[in-house]
C-alpha cells in the first residue's frame, strides 16, 4: 500500500484509536455515520470545533429501526456547531462507515460506531495515510454530501454501486492458494460461481459466516459465541479486501457500500491469525464433508454434467413469451430479450444440475459407508 497501515481489531481496539484521531486533528474531521451511539466519539468531535476545526458529517437517512435516533444525533451535532448533511434516498441503504482527518488520515471501518459492533462483534477496520485512498474517499465524500454523481478513480478504493462488483469479481478470480473470507451471507450468484470456479481449480476457500449454496466445494462455518459484523477477505495471505459490502446484489448494486483492497503482509497476517483462531472456535456442521479426492472428483463430474445438458437445451425464449401471453388476460404486448432468457434458464439448469448430481452421488457414498461398517 505504501503508506503505513495500521490494523484496528475488534473487540478489542475500542474506539480509543478513532478518539486519538479526532484529538490530534488540526483543520478539519469528515466522518460518515450510518449507526452511532458512541458518547466518546461525539464529545471528541464537539470539543473539535470548539477547537476552531471544521466538523463535517453525513449521516444516513435511514437505517433499520433506528432512523429516530439518527435525527436525533442530528440535532445535537447541530446544537455542537457541527456540519451535518444527510445522505440521499435514491439508494436502498447507504451503509458506508469512513472518517477522514485533516484529509490526510483514512479510517476505514468495517463496524458501526456503536457498542453492539465495537465491544461484542468481530469486526475490522484500518488507518491510513495512502494519499490515493484518501483522495478517493474525500471525493465520494464531496459528492454524497453535495448529492452529485460519483465517478470512481481507482480500482482499490471500492464503491457500491459504482466498481465493488467488478473490483471484488477479480479479486475473487485473482486467488491462486487461498481465500479466507469473513462474510454475514454471500448470496449473489455471480460471487457464488466465481468462488465455486477458484475452489474446483484448486484454491482453498474457507468462509466464517453463511453462503446461500448446498453441495459447495467451499467450506462454510458460522461464527460461534460471538456476533459477526465484518466484510473481509484474504487473498493468499498478502492482499485484503475490507469494506461494508457483503457478497450479495443487494449490497453491490443497490446500496451505497465502501471498501479498499490493499496489499499489506503484516496486517494480511495478523486478520489470518485471527481468522484460524475464530475458525478453530467454530463447529464444523455436521453435512461438512472432507475435501477427499473422491468428492473433489463428484463435484468435477457434477459440473461437466451439468455443462453438457445446459448445453443441449433448446431455445425457451419464444416459448416463454407464448406462455406469458396466454397467461395475461389484458391486451399488452410484452417483449422478451429470447438470448437473456435462454442464459438464465441455462444458469439455473446447471445449478439444478449440479446440486441433484452431487446429492444423489454423496447420499450412494453414505450409504456405502454406512454398509461398510
């Protein structure tokens, strides 16, 4: 990354990094809050401009049941001289979690500045001073409060709905070894495939939080006795992902989310040792079955398959529109794109497929076992 990064951890780090930072600001502090309810944090920022610094924040408009609260953090920011702005509604959420100070300090944050996340959830953020980063975000900050377009500069500073997609696509696609993962629920279809496609080619994907696919070569386990609240991926123990999207459309298209990809082994290495000691606390489920090479081959043989009937598939475009017309009594005219619709019956038919195959193959293994014994 260049610059120096530091790693803050939680629990653990509290929120004493993030005070220290608005204590030692000179001009001016921006911060974007979707959940606050740090007393600490708000007095730093008033004492701030008491101080004669400018104090800039943009809050959500809305979040999940706590959209009075956000008034009312509101109110008293103003009541402090604070400047407050608050975020557009054109997205469904805006979830983002940043801090700029003095524009030359980044803090980007994967927890929420709130009790809940800092002292009972894992959750990760870091600190820098990577002027192209920093740049980034003062300029996304810039737009969102002005409400103007924002145009992404870089492929590390990740943005929903602007690059995360295709940033977090090849970042995926990029593993050579290894992918740890820390992810609440990974449901987009398109991640889903690009992880499936790296694990057959041999890359070990390990995910601590849930994915929204049976039968997967990835090994999936929840985060025990502890809350999980962190968006975070290791890439062959040298590049991270970290940020506020999850793996899922909703939040990769339709939500304002931000993430950076840095590359950092020391702090690569320290979200790895958490990592193994969080998935040592973690229970195996009882459907996990070992990576043997037998059942590396059934998922092989399951994708061929499924390539190979999706393959024969005839064109269901024409079909669809003929039945969606009998369907619907009002005269309307409905145009269906046949190629998209084609593509997406095929998708579908192959994950079909590929589930019922390795299903039907893994319960004969069982019940060869079982006979063995």
């Amino acid at each position: 990354m260049g610059a120096p990064v530091k790693l803050l951890i939680q629990p653990g780090a509290g929120v004493a990094a993030l005070v220290k930072g608005i204590e030692k600001a000179q001009k001016s502090v921006e911060i974007i809050i979707f959940r606050f309810d740090r007393i600490e944090i708000e007095r730093a920022l008033a004492n701030a401009v008491k101080r004669g610094l400018s104090v800039h924040a943009l809050i959500a408009f809305t979040n999940h049941g706590g959209e009075k609260n956000l008034r009312k953090l509101e109110m008293r920011f103003l009541a402090a001289g604070i400047t407050v702005a608050r975020t557009s509604d054109d997205l469904a959420r805006y979830h983002g979690k940043v801090m700029i100070v003095d524009r030359k300090e980044l803090y980007l944050l994967a927890f929420n500045l709130t009790h809940l996340d800092i002292e009972h959830s894992r959750s990760f953020g870091i600190v820098t001073k990577n002027r192209k980063l920093v740049h980034e975000a003062v300029k996304l900050f810039e737009c969102d409060t002005k409400r103007q377009n924002y145009q992404p500069g870089g492929t590390k500073f990740l943005v929903s709905p602007s690059n995360a997609r295709k940033q977090l696509a090849a970042f995926i696609k990029g593993a050579r070894k290894e992918l740890l993962i820390y992810d609440l629920k990974i449901t987009d279809r398109e991640m889903i495939r690009a992880l499936e496609e790296r694990a057959e080619a041999g890359v070990q994907i390990r995910i601590i939080g849930k994915m929204n696919r049976k039968n997967s070569a990835v090994t999936v386990r929840k985060l025990e006795r502890m809350r999980l609240h962190t968006r975070t991926m290791v890439r062959d123990r040298s590049e991270v992902f970290m940020g506020s999207q999850s793996l899922r459309a909703l939040e990769l298209d339709a939500r304002r989310e931000i993430g950076v990809i840095f590359r950092d082994q020391k702090i690569a290495s320290s979200i790895v040792k958490t990592f193994e000691e969080d998935w040592r606390r973690t229970a195996a489920p009882r459907q996990e079955i070992a990576k043997t090479e037998p059942h590396t081959q059934v998922i092989r043989a399951a994708k061929k398959i499924a390539k190979s009937i999706a393959k024969e598939l005839p064109s269901v475009g024409p079909i669809v529109e003929d039945v969606v017309q009998e369907v619907i009594t009002e005269d309307i005219d409905i145009e269906l794109d046949s190629k998209e619709v084609d593509e997406s019956v095929k998708d579908a038919v192959k994950d079909a497929v590929k589930e019922a195959v390795q299903g039907v193959v893994t319960e004969v293994m069982e019940r060869k076992d079982a006979g063995d014994k």
